[in-house]
C-alpha cells in the first residue's frame, strides 16, 4: 500500500498508464478500467467507488493532448473496402 509520500508515484503510474494504452489504440472504457485495476494493486483497502472517482479525478486533469485520439478501426476500413468492391 503506498503511504502519502508515494501518493504522487501512483498518480503518475496512473496517467502513465492511461497515455501508453490510449497511445497504443485501447478504448477509453478499457483504458480506465485498467487503470482503476492499477490503482486498487498499490491501493489494496481502497473501495472500487473510491478508485474510480480518484482515477477519474487524475485523468481528467490530464491535458487533452495527453489522451490518443480514437485510431480508425481496420475492420471498419477493410467493410467500406469491402463495399466498394461490390459496387
């Protein structure tokens, strides 16, 4: 469990954590539900609701530049290709 001292470790883990999942395509849903699991690891006593609301507290101080836009999906590519080719 981390003590006040490590409370900003954790917190850098965590937005650490978010930025490499949403850079490398992980939806948002995905993303914080790993982080809110990294989280409750270093904080084992701490509630879910607790995890979650501190979790969404962090991200959302986290500037916008830090998150990874949406990456197209292929399958959706590969359908509209798909469709051109029957037309």
């Amino acid at each position: 469990m981390c003590g006040a001292a490590d409370e900003a470790s954790c917190e850098r883990a965590v937005r650490r954590a978010w930025r490499d999942l949403r850079g490398l395509g992980t939806n948002e849903i995905s993303a914080f539900h790993a982080c809110t699991t990294l989280y409750l690891i270093r904080h084992p006593a701490a509630s879910l609701h607790e995890a979650r609301d501190l979790v969404a507290e962090w991200l959302d101080q986290d500037p916008p530049s830090h998150s990874a836009p949406e990456r197209p999906n292929p399958r959706q590519d590969n359908a509209a290709e798909f469709g051109r080719t029957l037309r």
